[in-house]
C-alpha cells in the first residue's frame, strides 16, 4: 500500500540521508558525527535517528507496551464504560432529564478523547511528554472520585464530561506514539497488543459495576474504580519511557496546504461520519436491553461483551491489514458495524443481543485499530505526526454529536429503531466516503491499500 511513499526508508541505515525520519513519522536532518546534539533536553533539528535500530523487543520495549495498555485500560476503557453510566443516570440519578441531555457527557468524554491530538502530537515530539501524562493521571483520579459526589446534570458534564475526557485525549495520543519508539519490524504487532488494554478495560469496568452497584452502590463502586485507576496509571506512568529524543518540527499546528490532497480531505470527511454513527449503539445498548425485558444486571454484560468482542476486532483487523491493505480492511469492518447497528434495534432477547453486540464489538476494533494509519500514508511521511492528529482532532466533532442526536431521535420516536437507521445510515455512508478516498488516492479498485 502507498509505495510511492516508502522511497525514504532505503536510506535509514546511512549516516548521511538527506532526511532521516523518527519513528513517530517526522523529520529529523541529518548531520555529520559530532555534531548531532541534543543540548538540555531540547529539541534538535540535526540530530540523526534510525528507524532501523529500535529494539523490537527487549525487556524495556515490552514494560513500555504494558505501560501503554495500562494507560489506555484506564482512560478508553472507562469512557467506553459509558453506557453503564447512561443507564443509570435514567434509572436513578438524572432520571428527569432526557436520555440525549444525559448522553452529552459520554459524547463529550468520546469526542475529548480524540480532540486534542493535534496539540498533544506536537508537544510530544517538542519532549513535553511525562509531567503532562502524570499531572493528567492525577486529575483523572480526582474525577473518578468527585464523580461519585456528584449530584446534579451540570456536575457530571463538568467532572466526568469535560475535565475527565480532556485529560484522557492528552493522555491516549502521545501513549500510542511511544510505544513506537521501541519498535519497527515488530511495530504492527506492538500496536496491536497495546490496543487489547482499551478492549480489556472497556470490559472490566461493566462487569465491575454489574456486581458492586447491588451490593455496594453507586458512590462506592466509582470510588472503586478510582482505587483501580490509581494503580494502573501509576504504574503505567513509572514504566512509560521514550527512546527517540525530542525533535522540532517546522510549521504549526495545522497544516492546510494537506488538503489539496483530496483523498485524505474525503477521508477527514469519512472520520467525522464514521463516528457520527458508531458510538450510538454503544452508548444507548444497556438502555435498549432494559426496555426489551432483559434484567438490569445482564444488561450490564451486554456492554461488557461488545468491548471485549473488539479485542479480537483489532488484531484480526492488523493481520488482514498487512495482507489486503488497511483501507480495504476498514472499509469492510465499519460496513460490518453499519449492519450490526441497523440490526440492533430489532433484537428481541438475550441472545440476539449477545450476537449483535458481539459483532458489533468485532467491527468497530477493526476500524478504531487501523485509522491512523491510513492517515500517515496519505502524504509525505515527514508530516505524518501532525496529519494523524489532524485527522483524529477533526473526527472528534462527529463524536461529540452522535449520541445526543440518536437520543433525541429515540426519544422523539418511543424507541430505538429509527435511531439504528439514522446511525446506520451514517456509518454507511461513511463506507462509501472511504472506497472513494481510497479510488482518489490510487485511481484503481484492485490494488492493494
């Protein structure tokens, strides 16, 4: 896939390129022996990197790959727990304010995770890496523990909407640079390991909530999730190391001169869409099991299942990737989850709940685990950095307003079918933008990308 762009990585082993590229995807200039310098842990634009001397592998390279999982366990995994929480904020806490007011503070917390990638990149690579990630850590503690004393609308969306979802997007995005730095013949696989700690923690939180609410509450079972959160992050934060120093990019933070390439411009496009439609069934899924009959405790599992079904999604997904190219295993995945979210509504019982989840779940791994990488092909790999963040900082705002929306259409409705439509279509749709980035991008529909 994307050839044309991989011309650079004949000169990694050379002390001369013209230009070097890190690993995290910029440029670095090369400099003769003597004068590469890092000078007081700041950046430099003359320092020489090799791609080809990560350790793919090795005890530091894994402890960082399990830092990362534990970062990510902690941060996507409690916001994709968010159903659980929608659930109850109907049942119990705000059960006189409307299911798509409610569903603002997930949108928010989905859409923060993603928004900030832009900035974060760009610190990132400047060496401004771990007294953010630490000083983020602490305050998602705090949160997880004022949310637990929360009592109004307005201080969930701050706490757990805002503040938490902010701190987890500052978080996510330089969590998955770093492990890159460790490996490059490996790093499909380290990627992929490292997205199984989303998957894992998606999982554990609405299991942990289906038992401790009966017995324990509310306040106490979020205080247990802080307790959890506090071991995870620390440790995560203790392990996690960059090997590749700082390096200082020319430009800002938004590069506009990269949508003259309309194939990644129909891309953005395709993102905004994807997540327009494909956080509805996972925010509103719970909701929809306990208004079909299915028990309040099962319904708690039926999430559980969906995210634990999309651990396999993103290592199937990585390993169809590298045979058939990513933007076709995309494609074929979030058709997948269109279909599955079209079926959603119409499931009846317990085990069709099960089969639909659990395929939705499978597909919307594929499309999570592979997006940023077709977004680093489609351009110069030297400003590839900063064109994923773009990408994942403009498909934020279709994150932000998906839930809401189909809660406002379930809510007008009685239920939840035309919001399986809406959101179904929406995802389709997206399908369609992407087999046309893809056709842009190469003019041909057989080759490989």
């Amino acid at each position: 896939m994307f050839e044309k762009y991989r011309s650079a990585e004949a000169l990694k082993g050379t002390d001369f390129a013209p230009e070097a590229l890190s690993s995290d995807g910029y440029k670095t200039r090369a400099a003769p022996p003597g004068h590469q310098e890092i000078l007081n842990g700041r950046p430099s634009e003359r320092a020489v990197i090799h791609l080809g001397d990560a350790p793919d592998g090795g005890l530091t390279a894994w402890l960082v790959v399990v830092a990362a999982n534990l970062l990510l366990f902690s941060t996507f995994g409690l916001s994709n727990a968010w159903g659980v929480f929608q659930a109850y904020y109907e049942e119990n806490l705000l059960r006189h304010t409307s299911p798509s007011t409610i569903a603002w503070i997930g949108s928010t917390q989905y859409a923060l995770i993603y928004l900030p990638a832009l900035a974060t990149g760009r610190l990132f690579d400047l060496g401004y890496f771990k007294i953010p990630c630490f000083t983020c850590s602490c305050v998602i503690v705090v949160c997880t523990f004022l949310i637990a004393e929360c009592t109004q609308y307005w201080q969930f969306f701050l706490v757990q909407g805002l503040v938490f979802g902010m701190c987890c997007g500052i978080i996510v995005g330089p969590a998955l640079v770093v492990v890159s730095h460790w490996f490059h013949k490996k790093r499909g696989l380290a990627l992929s390991l490292t997205a199984i700690g989303a998957s894992c923690g998606s999982t554990v939180f609405p299991v942990t909530a289906q038992k401790l609410i009966p017995l324990i509450g509310f306040k106490w079972t979020v205080r247990v999730f802080g307790f959890i959160l506090i071991a995870t992050l620390g440790v995560g934060n203790i392990l996690l190391k960059r090997r590749l120093p700082p390096v200082n990019v020319h430009g800002g933070l938004f590069n506009l001169k990269v949508f003259r390439n309309m194939a990644y411009s129909i891309y953005c496009i395709s993102g905004i869409m994807v997540f327009w439609g494909l956080y509805t069934e996972l925010t509103y899924i719970s909701v929809s099991a306990i208004a079909i009959g299915v028990s309040k405790d099962f319904s708690f599992y039926i999430l559980a299942i969906a995210n634990a079904s999309s651990t396999f999604g993103r290592v199937t997904s990585g390993l169809m990737a590298d045979k058939v190219g990513a933007l076709n295993t995309m494609a074929a995945f979030t058709a997948a989850a269109g279909i599955a979210t079209f079926a959603w509504p119409f499931a009846r019982n317990e085990t069709q709940l099960i089969v639909i989840s659990s395929i939705y779940g499978f597909s919307t791994g594929g499309y999570v685990s592979l997006f940023t990488i077709v977004a680093v092909e489609m351009g110069k790999i030297e400003d590839a950095g900063r064109r994923v963040g773009m990408f994942m900082s403009i498909s934020a705002f279709g994150a932000i307003a998906g839930p809401p929306i189909s809660g406002a259409i379930s809510t007008a409705s009685g239920g939840f079918v035309e919001a399986g439509y809406y959101a179904g279509s929406i995802i389709m749709c997206a399908v369609v933008l992407l087999l046309w980035a893809r056709y842009l991008h190469l003019e041909s529909l057989q080759e490989k990308c």
